[in-house]
C-alpha cells in the first residue's frame, strides 16, 4: 500500500544501517506503516534488523514480540521475549499474551501474576487471567477474574468479549471449546428457573426446568 511505502522512504533513510538517537524510532515508525499496510512480514524483518543492527531499546524488542504472536510465530515470540521482560509492565503484558496464542495459559496466569506484583491494580492483568482461566476450563475463575477486571477499569470492554475471542481462536486452531452448548443450555436453565421461583415464590430445582 502506498502509506507503506512513503514511510519506508522516509525511514529507512532515517534508519540507516548504524545506531542513532532517530534509530530505534525509526525503526519502529517504519514496522508500524508497514504492519498498517499488511505488510506483517516486512514489519518483523523491519525489527529483527533493528536488533541485529545493535538497537536495544526495550521497545523495539517489546513490539517485535507482539508482531511475532500476531503472525502465528508465537513460539519464536516466547523465545524472544522470555527472560528479557524484568519487571516492565508492557514486556509482561506482550509475554503473557503470546503464551495464551501458543496455547500455555498457566505460562500465562504466571506472568500476568508478575504483573500483579508491579501493578496490583492492573484491570488488563485481570483480564487476561481470566481469559486464559477461561481457556483452561475453570470458568468459575474465569468470571471472578473478569469481574475483578471490570471494578478496576471499566474501559475493558474485552472483558465480555473475551469468550467470542476465544471462540474463533478454537476454530481457527481446530480444537475444542472449553465452553460447550451444554454449559450455555445450563445457564438458560439456571435463568429460567430463577424467574419461574420469582414469579412463583418458592423453590424451583433447575432440573425440574425443560
């Protein structure tokens, strides 16, 4: 696309083949106009070039990492990112999300709970815990989670959305969903008989509910 291509005339010039004060970025200016365009692999070799030409900004390896996952590299990201994230939120974060796309949520329940540790108000390590509970199965702390998430940040909206994200992540990978239509005919039933006890003003049992 052609925004991609004018910022690889005026960045790559930026860039250079040495390390500058405008290098890294330009590096990262030039990966982003490419992943805008596209152009995933251009943006990942973008980066890798960057690193190999001696940047080491913590934000060129960060965004390389979250690239790599983006593409279905999410190993290669791991490899790349693992070790190197320290006590940086956003390392954390790019860590954790790439162990959820390479199907290793509790390498990812870990690392979001470092993140706790730097920032135990952190709505978005809630959530993600809870979205990798969720891909485990244990959807009652999944939900305590995602809760806990919403008190914290009201802005993340992924919250409730997480489950149709985690849904195509199931179809794309081929593999079964923790939550089945027997879990969602469950929760109508819970539902119903809990309006049929309100209506009624006694007990309803949810077996009883067709």
């Amino acid at each position: 696309p052609a925004p991609a291509a004018a910022a690889a005339k005026t960045y790559t010039v930026k860039a250079g083949d040495t390390v500058t004060a405008a290098a890294p970025y330009a590096y990262r200016k030039l990966a982003l106009a490419y992943w805008r365009g596209g152009r995933a692999a251009d943006a990942i070799t973008t980066l890798e070039t960057a690193l190999r030409n001696g940047v080491t900004q913590s934000e060129v390896r960060i965004k390389l990492g979250q690239y790599l996952a983006q593409a279905g590299q999410a190993d290669k990201a791991i490899a790349l990112l693992a070790g190197e994230e320290g006590d940086d939120p956003d390392a954390l974060i790019a860590l954790g999300n790439a162990y959820q796309l390479a199907d290793r949520p509790d390498d990812a329940i870990r690392t979001y709970k470092r993140l706790l540790e730097v920032d135990p108000s952190s709505g978005l390590a809630y959530e993600n815990i809870g979205t990798s509970q969720r891909q485990m199965g244990d959807l009652a702390a999944a939900e305590a989670c995602l809760r806990r998430a919403l008190e914290l940040d009201r802005t993340l909206a992924g919250a409730y959305t997480a489950q149709l994200q985690d849904f195509a992540r199931n179809v794309l990978l081929k593999r079964p969903a923790p939550i089945t239509i027997d879990d969602g005919l469950s929760a109508v039933r819970i539902a119903v008989a809990a309006r049929q006890s309100l209506e009624s003003g006694r007990p309803v049992e949810v077996a009883d509910v067709a």
